[in-house]
C-alpha cells in the first residue's frame, strides 16, 4: 500500500469495503492527529481522548458500510468522534466537557509550542469557557481553537451556517459577560 497521501478518502473506502481492511489504516493516519487534537480540547484530558477517539475509529470501521458518501469520510468520522466525546464524558459523571486545561498539558499532550505568558488569564478563560454549554463550547472550538470556516464546521457538523454561527455568537457573548464579571469583582 502506498502513502496516506495517495488515496483519496472514497478510494480508501471502496478498498476497505472490498477487503482490504489495512487501507483503513490509511483513512486513521488521515485525521488521526486533528481529531486527537479535538479530543483532548473537549475532554480536558489525554487518556480520555484517546480512549474516545479508539472508540471512534472502531466504531467507524465496524460500520463503514453506512457511510453513505465515502468522499466525506472525514465528516462523518467526525460525527462519531463526537458522539464518542459526548459519551465519554458523561458516562465518566462530567456534566459538561471542557476545554484542556492550561496550554503547558496540551503542549504536552500534542506536541505544540504555544506561548505560556499569562497563566492567570489563561485560567480565567478557561473557568469562562467551562461554564459555557457543551453546543457553544463546541462550536467556539471550532470556529476560534481549531481556526475552521463556518462552511468547515458545517460540513464537520451537519448543522447549518447560521445556526453555527449563532452558536458562536452566544459562546463569544457569554465568555464576555463571564470574564468582565471576573474583572469587575476582582477591580
């Protein structure tokens, strides 16, 4: 089998469909590292994310033949990768998933340098960002942590543009009234 690069998402589909089943290995390396990424941002911790996005790969091997356009693989391995999120977190008592905490775990946990200057308003984003429900967290990762497009995290969702942007919205609009709350009763 040649590089991950070299199949298309259908390609790799038809393939694992057909028999193939180290062609899936191929659809996992794809978007193994952006959805661990995800993962770890919505569950706040390494090990449940792997284990969500172990479940997720599995669950979408098993029901492959259910992915009823191969050429959005990604989109819908996405949709199971949540779910398996959503799961994780409230079969572990979570009432809401969270962000991770600090960028010195997520440094750790995924291998990116982000600059560690300010951990007391780090912090306090992150006590923000808690509070918010897990749709406008969901949302607010996408469009301002993972940086995608409205139209991305449609496709991504299979929510509608507006509706995503609403979502947003709120998520920005909450986080601004929490941190001027902060700020008001620390001053």
């Amino acid at each position: 089998m040649g590089t991950p690069g070299e199949l298309t998402d259908a390609d790799a589909v038809a393939a694992v469909l057909a028999g193939d089943v180290d062609a899936y290995a191929t659809l996992v390396e794809r978007y193994r590292d952006a959805y661990m990424r995800f993962a770890v941002r919505m569950l706040g911790d390494r090990e449940d994310a792997d284990d969500a996005l172990q479940s997720a790969f599995v669950r979408g091997f098993r029901s492959l033949a259910k992915c009823q356009d191969p050429s959005r693989f990604g989109a819908w391995l996405y949709q199971i990768a949540i779910n398996e999120c959503r799961t994780l977190g409230t079969r572990r008592g979570r009432r809401e998933l969270r962000l991770v905490r600090g960028d010195a775990a997520l440094e750790h946990t995924i291998g990116e340098e982000k600059p560690t200057d300010d951990v007391a308003l780090r912090e306090e984003i992150q006590r923000a960002l808690d509070q918010l429900d897990g749709d406008q967290r969901e949302a607010f990762v996408l469009k301002h942590v993972e940086e995608l497009s409205y139209e991305e995290m449609a496709d991504l969702t299979g929510l509608g543009v507006s509706a995503l942007k609403m979502r947003v919205k709120r998520a920005c609009e909450r986080l601004r009234s929490l941190l001027e709350e902060v700020h008001h009763d620390g001053a």
